[in-house]
C-alpha cells in the first residue's frame, strides 16, 4: 500500500484508494491510522492518512489560517477522491470533525464505520448506519478486515 499523508498530492495515487477518516485528537487518541497502514501493507492501493506529521496545534482553527485551510481542504478532495472511507470512532475522545464527515457522507456508499462500545455517541452512530445501510463493526481489527476484503488483491 502507498501512504498518501496530508498535505502530500492526491495526483499519485494508484489503485483502489482509502480514506482514514476518524478520531485524532493528538494526545488523546490512538494512533489507529498506523494500525491500518500496517494491516493493510501487503495489498496494492493508497491510504489517504489525514494525520499530518508537522501538525502544529498552534495553529487557528480558522478559514484564514492558511495550513489549517490547506488541511481541511486536503480531507475533503481526499474523502471525495477516496473509494472507500473507514471511519474510526476512538472511545477515548468526541470526534465531533468525524460525526461531521459521517454525516457529509451517509449518502455516498463509500462507508465503513467502526464504533467501537464506550464511545459517547454510539447510539447516533449505530442508528444512523442502520437507517442508511453503512457497513458497521465494532473492533480496529474487524475495520482492517473489511477493509482488505474491499482491496482488489484480496485472496
């Protein structure tokens, strides 16, 4: 698998291409993305990994801010581009960016949903994925699975 890491190009992709939508909240969150990456590393795709390895949380969380612009932006080409999203739901944090991007994309049939119990809002989660027909498990290790099941050299 090739890593596509924020705010790398997009335009290098190959392959079936997944996004690693879900919670980050540095210090707080496990780094499930590096889970992912290495759980699928043996198949042929690109991951579009969001955690950005020179965050700076310095930065404002504003339309003017020109690397938080870029990052945000960046998620939404990633997610759109994307055959697949796999949403995280980390129990440890709120999420609220990843209830966001759920929510933007409920409609576009490129869901995989991980919620795992103990996550604060499971019950949102759990019913809207019901109510429109998302892929859901309950465990990191299930998403990967799924995941790979998704890839094109799946044996």
């Amino acid at each position: 698998m090739e890593v596509i890491k924020a705010p790398q190009s997009l335009s290098t992709s190959v392959g079936y291409s997944i996004f690693l939508a879900g919670s980050i909240e540095m210090g707080t969150a496990v780094n499930w993305q590096n889970s992912v990456e290495w759980g699928l590393a043996p198949f042929n795709g690109t991951i579009y990994n969001p955690r950005r390895d020179d965050w700076d949380s310095s930065w404002i969380q504003s339309i003017d801010h020109p690397k938080f612009y870029e990052q945000v932006n960046w998620e939404l080409d990633a997610m759109e581009q994307a055959a697949t999203i796999a949403v995280y739901f980390d129990p440890m944090t709120k999420a609220p960016i990843t209830l966001l991007e759920l929510g933007l994309f409920t409609h576009s049939k490129k869901l995989v949903v991980c919620c795992p119990h103990g996550f604060w809002r499971k019950g949102n989660v759990d019913i809207v994925c019901r109510r429109y027909g998302i892929e859901q498990v309950d465990t990191l290790e299930a998403l990967i699975a799924t995941l790979a099941r998704k890839l094109p050299n799946y044996d």
